[in-house]
C-alpha cells in the first residue's frame, strides 16, 4: 500500500536567524523567508543598511541587531536576543562572509580577519544554534559555501580555503547531529551578483544578461527549496551555478 507523501514543512511561524543579511544573498534570503511568514531576526555590521532591509521586509527594528560574525560576545550578544525575542531558534542561515585577495597581497590583520568572520563565525553560529536545537528537540542548519574549493580561481586562496573548510565541517556536523532531529546543509553557489564582486553593478548586470552570473534572489529561492522539504527528505549540499561561470 502507498504511503501518503509528507507535506512540505512550511516558512510561516518558524523562528530564524540570518546572519549576514543585508547585501546579497543575506539580504535576498532574509525578504524572502520573511515573505512567507518566516519569524525572522538577523545581524549586520552596517546599522543603515540593515534598517533599509529590515523595513524593505516589513519586519520591526527589534528582528535586527548591529554586530559582527567575527566577534564571539557580538554572537553571544545575538544569540541572547534571539532566546528573548523568538524563544528559541528553529533554522540557522549562516551567509555572513567576507570576500578576500591572494594571501601575500593581504595585510596579516585581513586575511585573518576573513578567517575569522567566513569560517570561525560560521561555526560560532553554529554551536549556539546545535545547543538551542538540542533541547527542543531539533532545526535546521544552512550553511553558505561557494564552487570556490572546486574552480581553484587565481586571487581567491583565502577565500577558497574558508569556503572548503565550512564545506567540511558541515558534512561532516550533519553526521554528529542527524541523529537528533538536526539537519544541516550546505549550499555552494557560483558567481552570484552582490557587493563582494570585484567587478561593478554595471559588469554584474552584464554578466548576469550573459548567463555568467546568477541573481542572490535564485540562491535565496534555492534555501527555501532545502528548508521546506518533508521531514524525510534531507539535502545535505546544494550546488547552483550560472550558465556560463564567471570566475573574475
């Protein structure tokens, strides 16, 4: 006899945390979860802009807070509000990141610095979601990767290696806490239109016309894919690329 399928579990009333969410695709995924009726909170270095989102997604000044993923007490800071505000957290969409140059063209402090924010507070992030999971029995985890580690592109040593790490260890993270009703995924995006381009809005939209580039929309549409799947379903990594890579 056939089983009925399981329903596709809904945005609307899940408690989530964005970071990185107001330049690309923090940004689009943080509007479009909200849309949906997502309760959704995130974090920024930048107060204005992270006004401009919070308003453009219809959500109040207390779904947002200035800090920064690198600093662990701006996390700690973050994820004390979250307990106050939505009760708890049900998904975690780490998309904070920083892109970098090669290695011997970064000053110490910067490279570390990227380090820091893309690999060491995605993991932060992480540790403070898995532990609020743990005790109510379970979320979801999407980290934000890129096709980086695998196009090995001149000028992106640094970047690649923090992007190769986060897909590691959430590949790895997802068989330590499966077993508890925590899925966690990775999504590798190519080259996505954003202020981390090193190229201008002028040669992104180009790019974008030429099927080189994709919109931050499209990922953001692909994390709601992953995060509305049935029970059942697990996605531990999602690849999304354009057409035509661009890869400078």
């Amino acid at each position: 006899m056939e089983q009925d399928k399981t329903p596709h579990l809904p945005i609307a009333g899940r408690r989530i945390l964005v970071t990185g969410g107001t330049t690309g695709i923090g940004r689009a995924t943080v509007l479009s979860l909200a849309a949906l009726g997502g309760r959704v909170m995130t974090f920024a270095r930048d107060r204005a802009a992270l006004r401009e989102t919070l308003v453009e997604a219809g959500l109040s000044e207390d779904c947002g807070l200035a800090a920064d993923a690198s600093d662990p007490e701006d996390l700690e800071r973050v994820f004390a509000a979250v307990d106050e505000r939505l009760g708890g957290i049900d998904v975690l969409v780490a998309c904070a990141a920083l892109g970098a140059g090669p290695l011997h063209e970064m000053d110490d402090a910067d490279w570390r610095y990227v380090v820091q924010t893309n690999l060491m507070g995605s993991l932060a992030s992480a540790r403070a979601a898995i532990l609020r999971m743990l005790a109510q029995g379970g979320g979801h985890i999407v980290l934000l990767s890129s096709i980086s580690p695998d196009i090995k592109a001149p000028g992106e040593s640094v970047y690649a290696a923090t992007k190769a790490g986060l897909d590691a260890f959430a590949l790895t993270l997802r068989k330590e806490v499966g077993d508890k009703g925590i899925r966690v995924s990775v999504i590798q995006p190519g080259s996505v239109g954003s202020d981390m381009q090193p190229c201008s809005v002028a040669e992104q939209r180009e790019a974008i016309a030429n099927g080189e580039m994709l919109f931050a929309e499209e990922i953001a549409e692909a994390i709601v894919f992953v995060l509305t799947r049935s029970a059942r379903c697990d996605i531990p990594m999602l690849r999304i690329e354009p057409i035509r890579q661009k890869t400078a």
